[in-house]
C-alpha cells in the first residue's frame, strides 16, 4: 500500500459483525463475499512529510475504498 492509499476508519471489523453485515447489506454487499477486514467511516489520508501516526483512529490500507468512506472493504492495519 502507497502512503497515497492510507485510509482513518473510525472502525475496523470483520464482515460477520452484525452492525457491519447490516451495513454491508443496505449497500448491497453480500458479508459472505468480503475478504478481509471492513474499515467503517473512512477518510483518506497522506502520511507524508507526518511524523508518526496522523491518525487518531485507526489507519488501516484498503483493497476497496468505492464506497465514499462509509465502509472500505479488504482492510490491513498499517
């Protein structure tokens, strides 16, 4: 993941979690085909030219981040 890909999600959980499987489902994503983790409440952020973490939540890189922020699917932690 490029510093360019880091994302803040307030959340980061697995699909399975009731809360993140009914909002997986308003939007249309079916939990069972989510690999990974799922950051919640995304915002994009660039660590460069930041000392340590600019992130007061949890910075996390994502494979999928098409959903405006409100979920990011395939989550790592960084």
């Amino acid at each position: 993941c490029t510093t360019v890909d880091f994302l803040c999600c307030n959340s980061l959980s697995t699909a399975t979690d009731p809360q993140v499987s009914e909002l997986l489902g308003l939007l249309g994503i079916a939990a069972s085909d989510v690999s990974g983790l799922v950051g919640v409440t995304c915002s994009p952020i660039s660590a460069v030219g930041v000392g340590g973490n600019p992130c007061a939540a949890q910075l996390v890189c994502c494979a999928n981040n098409s959903f405006n922020g409100l979920v990011a699917l395939g989550c790592t932690p960084v």
